[in-house]
C-alpha cells in the first residue's frame, strides 16, 4: 500500500473544499457526475456491500485479508467476491494479492469526495420548505 499526503481542505479559514467538490446545495450535478455518483451509491446501498466496507475501513493498520472477512457472512466466498468486485469497481476500495489471500484496503478519496457533496456549506442555511415550494 503506498502512502500518500492527505490534504486536509478548508483549513486556511476559506471555503477551499467549495472550488475543489462542490456539494449538491452549491451546483447541480451534471449528467456525467449523477451517472459516476450513481454508481457509488448503489454500491453503498446493499447492506453486505455497507458493512464490508465497513470492516475494511475500520481495521486498525488500514487493511484486512478477504480470510479475516468472509467468516463474518453467512454467504460463500465467491459472493463476498463479488461483493468486493463491486466495491473496487465504484473506486472505494482497492486490493493487492499477496500469496494466496488477497488483502483490501479503503480509498479514502471516494469517501472524502462523497462527504464533500453531502456537506452543507457552512454558514449556509437550508431552504424552508416554503422557499422550495414556491
């Protein structure tokens, strides 16, 4: 696993994460943006794929063998594979086999960029539900 320089946005008082992830209460996604997006959250939306990510995220040293997480499913290994597939494939996750296991760890871009779009700005208010139906 290399490792990179994380950049820690919005720590010089600006709204430097506004000019680099616009959220969706800033602009409105364009259609290549909501199919890329799209794709993220159907990943997130099956409860296996949530927790999987879950434990990958969550183990302490920043990866964990396919061995250490198939045990917690009642589901065969080549449905946790699958599983995995999807998760890699949306760009949350990434892998590397080492002998015969293959060991998994978190892309945190993704999540950062996913956390950037659901953020409300601050200091920005949400619009009443009268301004939005108006």
């Amino acid at each position: 696993m290399s490792k990179q320089e994380l950049v820690v946005l919005g720590q010089d008082g600006g709204d430097a994460a506004d000019g680099c992830c616009p959220g969706l209460l800033t602009a409105p996604l364009d259609e290549d943006q909501a199919v890329e997006l799209a794709k993220v959250f159907k990943a997130l939306g099956d409860p296996v794929r949530l927790r999987l990510l879950s434990m990958i995220a969550s183990r302490d040293g920043g990866e964990i063998c396919v061995c250490d997480l198939t045990p917690a499913f009642d589901l065969s290994q080549p449905t946790i594979s699958h599983h995995l597939k999807l998760l890699r494939q949306a760009g949350l996750i990434d892998c590397e086999r080492r002998g015969t296991w293959v060991y998994y760890w978190l892309l945190p871009e993704m999540t950062d960029r996913l956390a950037g779009l659901l953020t409300r700005p601050a200091g920005k208010p949400l619009p009443s539900s009268a301004e939005v139906t108006a």
